[in-house]
C-alpha cells in the first residue's frame, strides 16, 4: 500500500529546485507546487503510476529507482528504461492530457513526489518563459527517444550493449541533456551503475548469455570492470568508438565523452 508521508526533511522544495524544469522556475512558482505536491513511499514492486487517461500527477524521484516500462494484457513486460532520482515523470501526457504511453515500477523502495496536474498547468500557464520550458523539455524527451531508438536498434549487439551502459552508467536526463551531473539530483557516481544483466537484455531483447558475453569483451578490452552486481565503465572514449561502429557520431557525442571521463576517478581516468 502507498504510504503518504510528511516532508520533514524538507525535500520537496529541494527537488523542485534541483528538476531539470522547475530550476529555473522563480521562487513563488516553486512554492506554489511546493505547497500542493506530497512525498509518497513505494516499496520495491508496487506500481508508482500506470498508463491511465490522463494521468492525475506530474512526478518526481525522490530516492530509489524505478522501472519505466509497457505491460501487456498478458502480464508481460517490455522494459524501456531504468528511472533515478531527479528526472521528471509523464510531462507530456499530462500536458496533452492524453494517456501515458508507459507505466512506472518501484525497482527499490522509492520516494516519489507527486504534484497535482492541475497545480502544476496552473503554474506552468501564468507565464510564457514556463510554457516554452515545458515544451522545450518535451522536445528533448522526443528527441531523445529517436535517440535512443537510433542507438539500439538496426545496430550490433555489442553497439546497444554499449549504448545503454551510457544510458544508466550517467542517467538518461545526463545524456539528453548534455549536462554534468549534480548533487542535487543524482545519488550515484559517475561511471556506476547497478543495472543487472538481465536487465540490459530485458531492455535490448536479446538473451542474458549474449549480453553476458559481450560485457566480457569489454572488459577484457579495459572498458569497463564488474564488481558484484555493480559495473563501472573505466573509458567512456573508448566505449564510445563502441557505438561508432554503427557510423560515425555527432563530434558533440566525443566531447561529452570526454567530459565524463574526467569526472571518472583519477585513478580510472586515462
């Protein structure tokens, strides 16, 4: 069962202020949301939102994780993304007022904050500069589905292996985004990711002893190193001419690369 729970730890107004969004909002549009958003508990498994018309909140992650993903009549599963905390939830389907296209899973016990749609069109709607930042934001969760798509499919196996170890090694907002990761909304390394195998084949459709195997090329290649149920990627410049094979990449993409490389440890940096 949800369990509502009070803000005593002040991490409402944190969040809204660390969102990609709400950051540049002024102060009196994040104290409105502030003031009607509320933190819900989500233990690992329960179900934090489902594909319903329209959905009834904006959300934000708070702490855990959660699983973006389709579930079919038949109680199957296509796994589309793994959610951390700071990246905001169903912006477009709210906005549009039409049906989520996917639901979301508490892949740990989670934190959710939850802000009312109508709270949230209110805020959004009094001035022109929050209008354009909702349809700019909506515009990079577009593009960055092609992205993604692009990436992962009509490529080698290895390619979206490397593809969606970028993805949940920085978080999927980090990549879209071109942004440096923040305290503020992020609560793991750079360079880390807990993703499982069987959630990387999950995610690409292709069985856990393939994926298995060609994690091992990589680390035998000095790409990345597995620890555990833990994975670090020790040159991200070398990952990236993993997905070059592909073709070749935007010069933006090697850039970036470079700038998470030196985010890395020193001692993993090259």
């Amino acid at each position: 069962m949800v369990n509502r729970t009070r803000d005593s730890e002040g991490l409402i107004p944190l969040a809204l202020q660390g969102a990609q969004i709400f950051s540049g909002w002024s102060e009196k549009a994040r104290t409105r949301l502030a003031e009607a958003a509320e933190l819900r508990e989500y233990a690992k498994g329960e179900t934090v939102a489902e594909i319903e018309e329209p959905p009834d909140d904006i959300l934000v992650l708070v702490r855990g994780a959660l699983f973006n993903e389709i579930v079919a009549a038949d109680g199957k599963r296509l796994l589309l993304a793994i959610v951390r905390p700071g990246w905001i939830l169903q912006v477009v389907p709210v906005w549009e007022g039409e049906d989520a296209p996917s639901a979301y899973t508490a892949r740990t016990d989670s934190l959710v904050m939850h802000i009312p749609r109508d709270v949230f069109m209110e805020v959004a709607n009094s001035d022109i500069q929050y209008v354009r930042d909702v349809a700019t934001f909506a515009c990079r969760i577009y593009r960055g589905g092609l992205l993604r798509m692009n990436l992962t499919a009509m490529t080698s196996l290895r390619c979206q292996v490397a593809s969606m170890l970028i993805f949940n090694t920085l978080g999927e907002f980090v990549v879209l985004l071109g942004l440096p990761p923040s305290p503020s909304t992020m609560a793991w390394r750079v360079g880390q990711t807990d993703i499982t195998q069987d959630e990387l084949a999950s995610m690409i459709g292709y069985s856990r002893q393939k994926v298995n195997n060609v994690m091992k090329e990589m680390e035998a290649e000095g790409i990345l190193q597995r620890k555990g149920r833990m994975t670090e990627i020790l040159n991200y410049l070398s990952l990236m001419k993993v997905l070059e094979e592909a073709g070749p990449l935007n010069p933006d993409w090697h850039a970036l690369a470079q700038s998470w490389q030196e985010q890395l440890d020193p001692r993993r940096t090259t």
